[in-house]
C-alpha cells in the first residue's frame, strides 16, 4: 500500500494544506496546530487547533467521522533528531492525510465499508524559521511515518473501547440511559 495520497480530494486537501501552511509559521514552531477539512467540491475549512496533542487527534477523528468529509488533514509540531530520523532540519510537523476513498463514500452503520486504517497517509513537513525554509510533505520518512502510525492506531483503539463502554451501557440500560448532554 503507498503512503502517498491516492485520491484527488486527497491530493487537492495536501496542496491547501502547504500554501495555508506560511501563515501559521511564528518564531516558536507552527502554531495553532492546523487541520483542513474538504467538505465538498473545492469547499475547504481551515480550522486553527488550540489543542495539545491527543485533544487534536481526538478533534481530527471526529472530523473525519462526519460523513461530508471528504479528505482532512493536520498537523503536531515536533522536535526532531536529524541524524537518528533521517530529516533535514529539526523543526517539523508530522502529518496525517485521511482520504475517504471515491469509490466507497457511503457508511454502513456508521463504520466505514474499509478498514478505516487503511485511509490515513502519513508524512512529514520539515521547516526552519529564520531563514524561512518550508518544505513540501515527505510520504517517504519511515521513522516519522511507523511512529504517526502507532500513535493513530493507539487513538482509534482508545475510541474503539469508548464506544463498546458507551454500547454496553445502553444496552443494559436501555431507554434509562438518557444520551450525553440530553
């Protein structure tokens, strides 16, 4: 399976990405944390994330559970280590791309036909401030990719528990259990 994006949501959602990319840069690193999100044809939302980072993987999962959501992707800025992680500089943001895939769009009781797993990219941008240096996603760092990988599986897996507590309760409960917030 390749790492690159495979669809044109997915290819067009990357692009946005890097030309909105500047405008977040400060002196301290990349900051809100950014997340794009393709709703629609050509329809983007830039949405500044002032979140640590679980809060942000958190806020991207439930993006990408939406069903209008065709292709999202952000961003955690990063401190890395150029010779141990095979990376030019090292200020980065590691990326995750999910693309739902064209030919499934639809959901079947709200899990997706696929392996969601299998719709995520990940890469890495790396940048400097002063001199201003930003560089394109790399798809290709296996450090930065197996380690973005662990961590999404490990918040999937945290949601997947979520939601067999939240099921096990309304099913012992039933219509005691009022919804959350209701």
């Amino acid at each position: 399976m390749s790492n690159h994006p495979e669809t044109d949501d997915g290819r067009q959602t990357v692009r946005e990405f890097e030309k909105w990319l500047p405008h977040l840069m400060v002196p301290k690193g990349i900051c809100p944390l950014p997340m794009i999100v393709m709703d629609g044809p050509d329809h983007f939302l830039m949405i500044k994330l002032e979140l640590n980072d679980p809060q942000a993987y958190r806020a991207f999962l439930s993006v990408i559970r939406r069903s209008e959501t065709r292709a999202a992707m952000f961003g955690l800025d990063r401190l890395g280590d150029p010779d141990l992680q095979r990376i030019e500089m090292p200020d980065l943001l590691s990326v995750v791309l999910y693309e739902r895939s064209e030919s499934k769009i639809h959901l079947l009781q709200d899990r997706p036909v696929e392996d969601i797993k299998d719709r995520f990219r990940y890469g890495i941008i790396s940048y400097h401030y002063s001199p201003r240096v930003i560089r394109p996603v790399n798809w290709e760092n296996v450090f930065w990719r197996l380690e973005l990988q662990g961590e999404m599986s490990r918040y999937l897996r945290s949601e997947e528990k979520m939601t067999r507590r939240i099921s096990d309760l309304q099913r012992l409960y039933g219509p005691r259990l009022r919804k959350f917030g209701s």
